[in-house]
C-alpha cells in the first residue's frame, strides 16, 4: 500500500467521527488534503469549518464548503490533523508545513483532537523530525542563540513566511524526552510565538492508516 493510500484510508476514518451540522477545525497538510476531499466525497455536511493554513481554506471552499474565521466560533466539536511525529502519548512534532501557530489555536478552540497519519509518522520517541519554532523577524538572531543553549542546532527556514507574518527556525538537536517541559521552556524565549511541540495538549485519538488497515489509538 502506497503512503497516499495509507493517508487516504486514515482521512476516510476521520470523516466518520463528523457530526453532521456541525462546525469543525481542519489542519494543513496532504493528509489533511485527502481528509477535506473524502469529506466533500461523503454524504456528512457540515456547517462550516475554521481552516489552519490559507491552503486548507481555499481547498475547503472550492469543495463549497464555508469557511469561518477562529475568531467567530468560541467552541469546536473537533478537529482533524495531521503531524509530523506523532508519540504513543499522543504528543506530537508538527509545523512541517509552518502552520504550527494556528495549528495549536484551533487545538486549543477543539474538544476532540484527531491526528490522521500515514505508518511512517508514527514514533517511538519525538525528536527525529527539526522542531519547527515560529519567531518574529527582529528576534530571529536573539531566539537561535537561546536555542543553541537549549542544545538545538537552528536552521532557518530560507525563503518562508509564515501566514502570520513570521520566520520559521527549524531546530536539530533537541531532547525532547520530556516534551511538556520543553514545549514550555522554548514558547518563554521572547520573540517565539510557538513551537510545534505538542505535548500539553496531545491528540485525544489517534487514527494510523497502515497497510493492514486503519489502527486507532487513545
Ligand atoms: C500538518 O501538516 C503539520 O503540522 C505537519 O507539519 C504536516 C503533515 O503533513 P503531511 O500530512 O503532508 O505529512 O499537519
């Protein structure tokens, strides 16, 4: 079974745990791309959706599915994501595609997380994949050497803006053994919006298209 297909098969999972009418957060990513196509492909309509990348959005609306801003909604009844890693506790490193901050927003909005993976995203411990940390510009110099102390070997991410506006560090290097601890360590250094730990919030499922079918986990 091809990766696509193992993303397809966890998207389509996804698509089942939509309530019909409701409105939903949706991430970015090619997963997350199967996940909006198989539900446009579906017979579940939803109200509206609050979209994580301008990617998502406009995919999302050239299926005529409306898109509402995250200022607009005080509550999500889920939210459907991808990751880059994704742990058996359900804490992941995301950011890949430079979404991260509006990622944990609409994470932070949702009362259900669901992270829809193919096999290879699932890890026994964080930290293969650079973590992702979004910084304003003028901090850019100041956040890299903090995180040199942190034991990170930033690079930046060269000819990125993030849809807010910012740079993305993408930092080697980091132990990432205690992901709650660090998530928090590395979003005090001035000038960080957020980095893509996502430890304090985890996912509360997880849906892994593999090629014997779709394992879940919570
Ligand atoms: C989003 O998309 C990101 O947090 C993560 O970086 C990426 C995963 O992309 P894909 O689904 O294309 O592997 O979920």
């Amino acid at each position: 079974m091809s990766v696509d297909t193992q993303k397809r098969a966890a998207a389509e999972a996804a698509v089942e745990r939509i309530e019909p009418g409701s409105v939903i957060g949706v991430g970015s990513g090619s997963t997350v791309d199967q996940f909006i196509d198989a539900l446009a492909a579906s017979d579940t309509r939803i109200e509206a959706a609050v979209a994580a990348s301008e990617a998502s959005a406009e995919r999302l609306r050239n299926h005529g599915i409306e898109v509402r801003d995250a200022n607009s909604v005080s509550e999500l009844s889920i939210y459907v994501d991808g990751a880059d890693e994704i742990s058996r506790h359900l804490q992941m490193i995301k950011g890949g595609g430079g979404a991260l901050t509006r990622e944990k927003v609409i994470a932070a909005i949702a009362r259900r997380f669901v992270c829809i993976v193919d096999e290879s995203k699932w890890v026994r411990a964080l930290g293969d994949f650079p973590l992702p940390v979004e910084v304003v510009p003028m901090a850019r110099s100041y956040v890299g050497r903090q995180l040199l102390k942190h034991g990170g070997r930033p690079t930046l991410r060269e000819g990125f803006t993030t849809d807010n506006g910012n740079v993305i560090l993408d930092v080697q290097g980091l132990d990432c053994a205690e992901p709650i601890a660090l998530e928090r360590a590395l979003n005090n250094i001035a000038g960080v919006v957020t980095n893509g730990l996502f430890a304090a919030r985890p996912a509360d499922e997880l849906l892994v298209g593999t090629d014997t079918g779709v394992q879940r986990f919570t």
